[in-house]
C-alpha cells in the first residue's frame, strides 16, 4: 500500500500474504464480469450516495448513510482513515476539524498539531491521534454550513461511525428495503497512513470477510485517489471491483513521493485509462473531465473519456452532483441565493447521456429521479 520505500520489499511480500489469505487465488481473466458501454438500461446504472445522503445531513454518519439508501441510493460510500489504535473509521478525511465539534472539547486542546499530509500542511486535529474511545466522545457537524445551513440543524447528533458499523447498517437495510443495498469504499492518504504504520488496507480486507463481503458478486466497490494499493491489491487477487480515483488537476501522492512525474492528466488519456485498465475494473472521474465548463461556467462539449475508459472495459462513475447554484453550471443555476437548489436534474440528464455508468451525488433521491427520467428516454433539453 504505498509503503514508505525503506520498508517495501519485506512489507509488500507480507501484505500480499495477508490480502492473499483473505481474498483468495488471483484470477487470469479480465477483472469485469461484464463490459461497460452503450445501452444500458435503468437497473445497469447506479446512483451512489456521495458520503451518505450528505446534501440532507452531516455527511458520513449513520444517518446520512440511511438516508441514502432510503431515498434509492443503490452504493452508499464510505471513506476510511484509522484511527491511533487502528481502527478503520468512516470521515472524507482524517483532518477532523471541520466535520467534528472537537474543537469544543477542551480535553483535546493539545492534540491540534500542524502536519504535512499528501504535501499540503494542516493544521487541526486527526483522527490518528485519537484513541477509537477518544473519537467516539465527539460528534459531527456540518462541513458546509453557509451552504447547507438546515444540515446544521443536526449538528452534535451523530458520532463518528465505524467501517463495522457502516457495514452492520448496509446489513440492516438490505433486510429491511428487501434489496441489495451496495457499498463504495475508498481509502483515504494510503500512502500517509502507511508511512505512520497505520495501513488502512488489512483491516478494511478484514472487515469485508467478516461481513461476507469479499466474493466477486458482492455488492463493494474499492477505491482510491493512489495508484500503489490498487495494483497491490489486484495483483493480490482481490475480488471485489476496484477504480481509481482521478481529477482534473494535480497527481497521484503515491506517484508524487516516488518520484513519478505521472499526473492524473496522464492517466485519464486513452492510453493511460487502458493501462488503468490492467488493474481496476473502473474509474471516478471528477465530473469536469467528462463534460468541462467553459469559460463563463456553462457546460461545454463532452470530452472522449468515456469512450476511451469504455474501449478500456472500463466502467466510468463521476462526481460530485450536487443540487445547490454554486456547484451547478451557470446556465442551470435558480435564484440568487449560491444555496438556492438549480437545475440539477437537466445536468444529471446531461451527463447520463455521455454513457456514464453510474454518478456520485449528495442528493440521490435527485439521482434517482434523473436515472429514471433517462431510461425512460428524456433528453436533457427536454428536463
């Protein structure tokens, strides 16, 4: 997983073990079960729910989780940091102090620390420097308050969650909604939590097997911002999908520490997607590199990457949709307020018409109406 280079050899070959006891032989043939591309129907294309349904509630909490899967959300998606005694849970990041009240636990005062993570300096308090006991006094509040002030109405109602409990409630509601309710797991700053022997990936592989969740037909998608975990782990033989993770900007902090000039710029053309390819079954662009904006905040044209990823046999999963005017095209955009909900509905519509496979959104209940909409052949200028 990224492992700092003084300590590689011998850990790779350990990890490999591991990942190889709980995942099983690899396989020869190609990671998909069956090729992306044109013609999907509606059941073909998924709705995950972005950090839960996080446009509703503070995002990766329970909460937000079961919100999602209420509102139709087929993945709910988790990203996992460690906490100090290696307990993988459930936050965007693990700099906490902006979806946590830690700051208002005096107890923790000298926790706040200024680190280096992925080469950007933070300053505020982590989750690898709290116990799981520590982290569980804590409750979570609302990451973009002027913007979504009613989720603050839930503010220091919900803990930090677990990845097991994360796990135990995708159980709970699949039995309760009678259907698979899938999840999409990413691993947060692997090589970081690597280099302060914290790996994120043993325990997550851990977690999976206990909850039944490491067979090729479980509903779990793996993935990460890095390039090393996901090679090391295809090439362990892991079952599940993997994708990696790209942006419109910037590198790879796995490729970054090693001195790899490769950016994701690189790895999104045609021939680094059929490279991708040789290891993940998939790729989350961010939503711009599928359809950019042009220069007055209007959608352009859309770009080749989904045809390129799907020539790779490459499923493509975008994000972030969001409903709110300031995330959404100029064009699209409703009242004057940046927190007045646009037309989300007419951009979804945009984008399923690319090809996508499947989108990220803190609304999925708008996911889900656009999903259907689509199937059901409206075009987006017709929304």
């Amino acid at each position: 997983m990224s492992v700092h280079p003084s300590r590689r050899s011998g850990a790779v070959v350990a990890l490999l073990a591991v990942l190889l006891t709980l995942a099983g032989p690899a396989s020869a043939a190609p990671r998909h079960g069956s090729p992306p591309g044109s013609g999907a129907g509606e059941a073909d294309l998924l709705v995950i729910g972005h950090r839960g349904a996080s446009g509703y509630r503070p995002e990766h909490t329970l909460a937000a989780y079961e919100l999602a899967a209420r509102m139709g959300a087929d993945h709910i998606e988790c990203d996992v940091v460690s906490t100090a005694d290696g307990v993988p849970v459930c936050r965007h990041e693990n700099d906490i102090t902006g979806t946590t009240d830690v700051a208002d636990h005096p107890e923790f005062a000298d926790r706040r620390t200024t680190k280096v993570v992925d080469g950007v300096e933070l300053t505020g308090w982590f989750t690898e420097d709290l116990t799981l006991e520590e982290l569980r006094t804590l409750r979570a509040v609302e990451r973009l308050p002027e913007t979504r002030e009613e989720n603050t109405l839930y503010d220091g109602l919900y803990p930090v969650p677990t990845l097991e409990e994360f796990l135990q409630v995708r159980a709970d509601l699949s039995r309760e909604l009678r259907r698979e309710v899938g999840v999409y797991i990413e691993t947060k700053h692997p090589t970081y939590f690597d280099s302060i022997g914290l790996s994120l990936e043993e325990p997550l592989l851990a977690e999976l097997r206990e909850a039944r969740l490491d067979r090729r037909e479980s509903p779990v998608f793996l993935q990460s911002f890095e390039t090393g975990n996901l090679r090391e782990l295809d090439a362990a033989g892991v079952r599940v999908p993997l994708v990696q993770l790209l942006a419109a900007t910037g590198a790879p902090a796995d490729l970054v520490a090693a001195g790899d000039p490769r950016t994701y710029a690189d790895l999104s053309t045609a021939a680094g997607l059929a490279e991708v390819a040789t290891y993940a079954d998939g790729v989350g662009p961010e939503k711009n590199q599928v359809i950019p904006r042009e220069a007055d905040g209007t959608l352009g044209e859309p770009t080749s990457f989904v045809d390129d990823a799907h020539a790779a046999d490459l499923l493509v999963h975008p994000y972030t949709f969001r409903n709110e005017n300031s995330f959404l095209p100029t064009e699209l955009r409703e009242g004057a307020a940046p927190d007045d909900y646009g037309r989300a509905i007419e951009e979804q519509l945009a984008f399923w018409a690319t090809g996508i496979d499947g989108l990220f959104t803190d609304n999925p209940d708008t996911g889900v109406v656009s999903r259907q909409l689509f199937a059901e052949g409206v075009l987006p200028e017709a929304a």
